[in-house]
C-alpha cells in the first residue's frame, strides 16, 4: 500500500537509516539510465570517528527484529536435566551500527573516475551537532573546489540546516520543510532551489553532468514511494499519532486533516 501523503512522508524520518540506504540505491538506479558513455554512478559510504569528548556526531542505530519462538509456544516449553522447568526466551535479531553517510557519485571513467557530481541525501549525522556540520560544509567545500557538481537533497527535518543556502535569509514564502540545492561548478555563486514538502510531489530535478552532456533527471517522488512500498511502512507506521516534530506554522494541522479526509485517521 502506498504512502498517503502526496509529497515526502514526515513519519518515514523516524525509520531514516533504512530510507535513506534505498534512497541512495534506488538514486543510483534512476540516474543509472541516462547516463552518456564514459559516465558511471556509484554510492560512497562513510562514517565518521567521533572522540568521546566532542559532540557526538554519530548515535548508534540498534534496530531490533522480532522473530519469533522458534521451540515452542507455551512460556515454559522445557525442562532442565534437574527438573526446573525454563523459560523459552523470544529470539530477536539486533543490529547495531553506525549512522551511515552515503553520497550518490557520477564519475568520468575517461578521466581518471573524476567526480563529475556528488548528490547528497542528508541525514541526522550531517545535521545534528556542531562538529557533524563542520564535517559535512568541509566535504562539500573540498568537493566543489575538486571541480564536482554538488546537489544536496534534505528531507530530514531534524538538526540544523547544512546546506549552502541559509533557509533563515528567505521569504517566509519560502519556508519549506525540506529542501533540494544545486549548485553546478560553472556557476558557484549562485544555486538552484526545489521546493519540497508532503503536501505536494516531491520534484524531479535536473543533475548537471559534463559541460557537452544534458542535465539528467532525478525524480525524487519514486524514489520515497519505492522506499515505502518495499520497505513496508504501510505495516509499521501508526498514523493515528502525531510524527515527531520540528513542525512549523500550521504543518500539524494541515497533516490531521489530510490523514483525516484520507482515512488513516478519524
């Protein structure tokens, strides 16, 4: 079952680490595509190590699995050679990683695997403390001066805003919760904004490549469906409750009363 929300669902950043895994995956499927000879795409994952006395960049995502009894049903399905009869424990499955980075890169196979353009999909370990801000505005800034495109694509609302142009120095028109920002190397002091939210699709932006190459398109609409079909949110999701915040202006409301009028709440 699809998401109800026509743009970007703000329930799904709860579950971010797994989203944003498939968001790069699918990116690189989509982009894959149309790309022009010489050009290939590729995910990058990176982490950072963080000291025990600075601010932690990164929090452990421990994901816990149900799997069931896989001896018996009844509490109390076996005996000990004493006789004392013991408890079957429920068998679960913990994961425990990292937060993970992952940028999409296009890469110039005729010049060394150059990087043409870096996408990146923001996550709470860009956004959230001070040094995982500088961290991130350092990789940007070596990337742009390496000569590579750099689209930065923040659908997290947590933390605070890395991307290079300043939501605070905008129109109030222009208050989005999220926010896609390209900014292409023949032109660096000027940057291209999308607008995106959950009230509307999310844009399909152009990815500047090569000078004699046309922008290639990235829809980032399919690219959340498909995150929510496959990952099966529809099943997990309780929107009978609010999302976690930040929300802004009449956010909230506006998504009461589309859950309501979509029947996912009374």
């Amino acid at each position: 079952m699809p998401s109800p929300f026509p743009g970007m669902d703000p329930y799904l950043e709860k579950h971010w680490p797994d989203v944003h895994a498939r968001l790069g995956i699918y990116a690189c499927d989509a982009l894959r595509r149309q790309m022009p000879a010489g050009l290939i795409v590729r995910v990058e994952e990176y982490m950072s190590v963080v000291d025990d006395e600075q601010e932690r960049l990164m929090a452990a995502d421990v994901r816990i699995h149900e799997l069931g009894n896989p001896h018996s049903s009844d509490d109390y399905g076996q005996q000990s050679k004493s006789g004392v009869a013991v408890a079957e424990p429920l068998i679960i499955e913990v994961e425990i990683e990292p937060a993970t980075s992952r940028t999409v890169l296009v890469l110039d196979t005729r010049s060394n695997n150059r990087v043409v353009t870096a996408i990146e999909f923001l996550s709470p370990a860009n956004k959230i403390g001070k040094a995982a801000l500088e961290r991130y505005a350092d990789r940007r800034a070596r990337l742009i001066a390496g000569g590579a495109h750099f689209v930065e694509i923040d659908l997290v609302r947590r933390g605070g805003h890395p991307m290079l142009v300043d939501p605070a120095k905008l129109s109030p028109d222009y208050a989005w919760p999220y926010w896609v920002c390209v900014v292409r190397r023949t032109e660096r002091f000027q940057a291209e904004l999308y607008q995106a939210t959950y009230r509307r699709p999310l844009p399909a932006i152009k990815i500047p490549l090569r000078p004699a190459d046309p922008d290639a398109i990235l829809e980032l609409q399919p690219l959340i469906d498909r995150a929510y079909v496959e990952g099966q949110y529809d099943q997990t999701i309780d929107y009978r409750v609010d999302p976690e915040g930040p929300f802004e202006g009449d956010d909230l409301s506006w998504i009461d009363a589309w859950l309501c009028e979509q029947k996912w709440r009374t």
